[in-house]
C-alpha cells in the first residue's frame, strides 16, 4: 500500500498517488481480520525526514488502529 505524498512527507519516494491515511486503515483492517495474516511488514519509512517525529507517531497510530480492530 502507499499513502498519498500528502499523508507522509517521511519517504524516499512520496508519490501524489496512493491511499488515503483512511484507506489504508480500513484496508488493513481487513486484511489483518484474515486468520491467515501471521505478520506484517512495513518498509519506505525514512525516520531522518521525520524531523519532529510526527510521521512516526501517524504511522504508529495507523498500525495500533488496525491491530485493535
């Protein structure tokens, strides 16, 4: 899944395409309801861009929301 540039600027490649910040959450809902799903993996978060930490505590939040649902 990727989000949309103006959801996280904290990236190697933002792109103006992509998913929504509830998109991806309602996705990952899904998907993580599936008895299958034993893991995630999350790749393309660049923490030096993260200056004030923000884009990390979204990205945490976005995880914690679709592990509690």
């Amino acid at each position: 899944m990727l989000l949309q540039k103006k959801e996280t600027y904290a990236v190697y490649s933002p792109s103006e395409e992509g998913l929504s910040i509830e998109e991806v959450k309602t996705l990952l809902r899904q998907i993580l309801a599936d008895s299958r799903v034993i893991g995630i993996e999350i790749t393309e978060f660049f923490g030096l861009y993260d200056i004030d930490e923000s884009q990390a505590l979204k990205l945490i939040e976005l995880i914690a929301d679709a592990i509690r649902n």
